[in-house]
C-alpha cells in the first residue's frame, strides 16, 4: 500500500480546523483585555515556553512590540541566559532566574507548554503570580493532560482542545495572530 500524501494532509488540515473552531472564544477575550490593558498601561508582556512551544514566545514577542508597539520580551531566546541559568542552578529555573531580573507588579507573563506539566514553565508562572504578574497559558490537552499543572495555576488558561502536540503547536502560533490583530483592529493600528 503506498502513502497517500493529499489524503493526509487533508485529513490534517481538517483536524487543524476542526481544532480552530472549537477554541475557548470566551478565555481569548479575556486574554485580549489582558494585553490591551497591558499596552495601555505600559506594562511588559513576558513570553516563556518550553520545547516546540519555545518558538512561540519568539515569534509573538516580535510580532507584539513591532505591530502593537507593546513592550515584549521572550525569556526563550537568550541563549546565553538561559543555558547559564541551567547550568548554575537548574533547568527548572531558566525563566524564574530571567523573570526575577525583569518583571515588575502588573506585568503580564504567558506561558506555552503543549502538555502544560513543562516545570520550567510551571515555576515561572508561580514566580509571577507571587510578584504581583497576571499570568495566562496556551495549552492543551496532550495525551489526555487537560492542561497539566499550568491549567490549575494560571490566572487564565486556554485549551487548546487537541491531543496532539502538533495541531497544540499550531493553534498556539493563531493564538498569537488572533490577538495581536485584535489589538491592531481596536487600536487602529
């Protein structure tokens, strides 16, 4: 039997869609607010994420304070940082050790984790809960995880309503999209 690709990636495609139209409308418009509130305010958005979701932060920090002119920083791409605070401390405080240097009370931290049980993120979502941060995560339901432990945690937390790491990943990225267009939409950016 030889692979049909068309087939598959229909098949995928379909998923990813079907993924779409089940998001938690509700949570994102929360989220919205959050950001907009932060913009306003002059607050700093935080990006941290582990793994696949690492890339997340990276791409959203730049989308945000070059469209939103919001002030953003993803503690996943310092790789100097990260890897000495690996290395001198733990791994599980690569974003704790980063954030204790740069949030401030009212600053908004998100974490992206795709099973949302990634310690590093866990710790630092803590950390900025117990200094005064809103926290939110982009999750998802991976192996049946109903979030993990960031969905307990957070101040708000969207499901991504999947179980495969895959299409968590993608909805995380139009996630991103979703918000920042909203911003630009109501700010007339």
């Amino acid at each position: 039997m030889s692979f049909d690709f068309t087939e598959f990636a229909e098949a995928y495609a379909s998923s990813l869609v079907e993924t779409i139209g089940n998001l938690p409308m509700s949570q994102m418009e929360e989220f919205w607010h959050l950001v907009e509130n932060a913009r306003n305010s002059g607050a700093t958005v935080h990006f941290i994420g582990n793994g696949g979701s690492a890339g997340t932060p990276s791409h959203s920090a730049g989308d945000w304070s070059k469209e939103l002119s919001l002030r953003t920083l993803s503690h996943s791409d310092n790789a100097s940082s990260l890897t000495a605070w690996a290395n001198d401390t733990d791994y599980e405080n690569v974003f704790v050790g980063q954030l204790s240097t740069f949030i401030r009370t009212g600053d908004v931290v998100v974490g992206f984790s795709g099973s949302g049980n990634s310690q590093n993120v866990i710790n630092g979502i803590e950390f900025s809960k117990e200094n005064g941060c809103k926290t939110v995560v982009i999750t998802g339901n991976f192996s049946g995880s109903g979030g993990g432990r960031l969905a307990k945690i957070a101040d708000l937390c969207i499901l991504v309503p999947s179980q495969s790491m895959e299409r968590i990943e993608d909805i995380q990225l139009v996630i991103n999209h979703i918000i920042k267009e909203a911003v630009k939409s109501n700010n007339g950016l």
